[in-house]
C-alpha cells in the first residue's frame, strides 16, 4: 500500500488579532489620558465600561469564531514564537499601568470617587492578566513559568500558580475542587469557599512538594513565596515612593482582579460533575465538563479561555492550538456577560440551571449538587426512584422517590467502570514541580 504525503495549507484567520489581546491591560493605561482628552470623569471607570459593556455587545455583533485549527498543523502552530510574544508583551504593560495607576492615586486632585474608579479599572486588567499567568503557568519552559508568578504578583494571588496546575485540573468537575461551583451555589457563597479553600489546598500541595525533596515548607524553593515575594516587593516599591496613602487602592485592585478571576471560575464549572469510577477515582476531564462559548470578540481578549474543554482535555495546547470541541456545553453568551449574569444569583439560576439539566438528559443524580441544597434540589428534580447504585453525585443523600412538577424524568443510570487509570485518580498533584 503506498501513503501519499498530504500537505496541509492552513492560515490562522486570528493570527494578526491576538495583538488584541494587549487592549485588555493597555486600559490601565487609558483613563487618564481620555479624561485630560475629554473632560469627562466616567472614563476612570473605563475598565468596567470595556468588560460589561462594549464587549458583550461586540460579541453579539460579531458573532461565534469557529475557527478550529486542524491537527496536522498543531506542531508548526504550537512552535511559533509570534503566540508567545503575545502573552509576553501582556506583562510590561500590565505592570505600566499599575505604576501610572500608583503616581495617580497619590494625586489629592482626584477625588476618591475617581480612584475607585481607577481600582476598579486596573484590577479587572490584573484579572485578565492571572489569564496571562494561567497560560504561561501550563508551559514547561522555565522562563515562563517564572513569567507567570511576574503576572500573579499584582494580584498577589500567586498561589494560583501551585493550585490551578496541580489542585483545580486534577480534581476539575469534582465535589473535591474549591473551584468548580456547584448546582444551585451562587456566585457569592461560591466566592470566600474558592479563594480560602484554593489557598489551603495550594499551601498543602506545596509542602508536600518540598518535603518529598527533604526542604522545608519556608524554603527560597517554595512557589507560593516566589510569587508572594513579588508581590511584597512590588507593593513595598511603590508605597515608598508614593506613600502608605496608596496602599487602600492597591489592595482594592486586588481584591478586584481575584473577584474577577474566581467569578470566571464559576461560570466555567458550574453543576458540572465528573463521574467516580471508585471510591478513591473519578474519570479523566472530557469535553463535557467545562462550560464554552466560541464569541470571537472575547476569545481574542482572553487567549481562547473560553475553549476551556479542551484545555481541560488537553493542558499542554497552547492557547493558539485550542479547539471548539463536540460535546463541550455551551454557554448562551459570552464570559463577559456571563460574569456579569453570576453577580445577579436569581437571573443566573432562570438562565443556567435548566441547562445544566438538559446537559445531564434531566439526571439530577449526574450533576454536582451543593451539599447544603442537596435535599432540596434532590426533591424539587427527581422524579423517579434510583434503579441503579448511585455514583458521582459526592456526598448526600440519594435522590428520594418523590413526584413534583418538574419537566424532568429523571432515571438512575448503571454504573460503568472502565479500567482503571491514573489520569482519573484524585492525588494531590498531577506531576512533581
């Protein structure tokens, strides 16, 4: 049998637009100047402005990417370097606009009003920039490693660094994960449960790192410190030049960005449940665990977050290497207005929850409830008594035989066990750092 080569020709549609990218930190550094252009002070504001406004509607205007690179190109496109000045150039200027941020909170001419304004702004291009971090974090070149702890430190949410790689993608879509929100959570509850317990877990991740190399949990190896350090470091520099006054707005914007980025974490896992194969494993990530949207607008200013499966399928791509994959769920708007429809919990339930549902074919047992609404979404959904042994559901009670008027029929489903396999296996840590 004789194999003909096939010569691939593709060309990257986005290629030139992921500079576009750089528009997101780049508004730090907008507000003073289209005040001093404009006269008009809502422009301190101009991040809020960007995120919850102009971009859900260039969304909808532009429409869905649909761009999916094919796989014959995946090591040409992985290897250019153009993709990786795009995130390395995010840096500096995301460090700008910070500093500018830090002389102009220090201005008594602005009124407070306007540095919040200001905060506000500076921190949700620091949560844009811990996507930066997320993306630089995933390579194994060292120098972008240390790249993204760079990014972390505005933030100073450098832990991330430790628990998303090793924390959240082991135990993604699980009732185990702080970062993956739970059917009938809302947003605000969701919030102190991912960040505090995010922390924890990235704390104990990385000394159990250290102590398999017989150092201690305070050694100059330790990650966490690396990027806390940064953080410490870049605060203290610029309290020194500009005064303890700044302090309040630098940890506003902070705040802010963490905000942002958990606020993404919810929408990204929302009820979304993988399902145990024992008692001690689940099945690897698929498609279907991970909320999409293919928006272009946002796809662009986010580095194809939003193809968030098969990142979770598929860690090592690089963001230019993403697909748009069959089976994947998805959400009915971009992550920019969905950020905005989690902060109003009513709204977001009317819009999500019957998707999630739908999703699982009506199977409330194959969702990940919260525990603490367990029994009352187990009642108001179920239909029918479990026929089968339940699994996946994480701790609580099994769905009752009880008769409401919900749309759902819902059905137990047989368990499955395929072999075993370490990908699915719920260790703390996916690969020694």
């Amino acid at each position: 049998m004789q194999v003909q080569d096939v010569s691939v020709v593709w060309r990257d549609s986005k290629r030139h637009l992921w500079v576009l990218g750089l528009v997101a930190p780049g508004c730090a550094l907008l507000p003073s100047t289209l005040v001093g252009l404009t006269g008009f002070r809502v422009f301190w504001w101009i991040g809020p402005i960007v995120v919850f406004a102009i971009i859900p509607v260039l969304d909808i205007l532009l429409g869905d990417d649909g761009d999916n690179p094919p796989d014959e190109v995946y090591r040409q496109l992985s290897s250019d370097r153009y993709y990786r000045w795009c995130t390395y150039l995010f840096l500096p200027i995301l460090l700008s606009g910070l500093t500018v941020a830090a002389y102009l909170w220090a201005d008594p001419a602005l009124s407070v009003v306007d540095k919040l304004g200001l905060a506000a702004t500076v921190g949700l291009m620091g949560g844009v920039g811990i996507n930066a971090a997320h993306e630089l974090g995933h390579r194994v070149e060292r120098h972008e490693r240390w790249l993204a702890k760079v990014a972390l430190a505005p933030s100073g949410y450098g832990h991330f660094f430790v628990e998303h790689n090793r924390g959240h993608h082991v135990r993604v879509a699980t009732p185990a994960d702080p970062a993956s929100a739970r059917f009938g959570e809302s947003l605000y509850r969701f919030l102190p449960r991912s960040i505090g317990g995010s922390l924890v877990s990235a704390w104990r991740l990385e000394r159990q790192r250290l102590r398999r190399g017989h150092r201690s949990v305070w050694s100059p190896r330790n990650h966490i410190l690396q990027s806390w350090s940064m953080t410490v470091a870049l605060f203290g520099l610029f309290v020194a030049v500009r005064g303890v006054t700044i302090l309040p707005y630098l940890l506003l914007q902070a705040l802010v960005a963490i905000v942002t980025l958990e606020t993404v974490n919810y929408v990204e896992h929302y009820g979304l449940l993988r399902q145990r194969r024992d008692a001690r494993r689940y099945e690897r990530p698929q498609p279907r665990h991970s909320w999409n949207s293919d928006s272009l607008v946002t796809n662009i200013l986010l580095f194809h977050l939003q193809r968030h499966s098969d990142h979770h399928a598929n860690p090592a791509r690089r963001y230019q290497t993403l697909r748009s994959l069959d089976g994947a769920p998805q959400l009915p708007r971009g992550y920019a207005a969905m950020i905005l429809l989690a902060f109003v919990p009513a709204l977001w339930r009317r819009v999500m929850d019957q998707r999630v549902l739908a999703h699982h074919d009506g199977d409330i047992t194959l969702v990940n409830v919260c525990p603490r609404r367990r029994a009352a979404i187990l009642a108001k959904y179920a239909r029918t008594s479990p026929t089968a042994e339940h699994v996946g559901a994480g701790p609580g009670p099994v769905a009752p035989g009880v008769s409401t008027g919900s749309a759902h029929a819902v059905t137990m489903r047989p368990v499955i066990r395929p072999p075993h396999d370490r990908d699915g296996d719920l260790r703390d840590e996916t690969a020694r750092v």
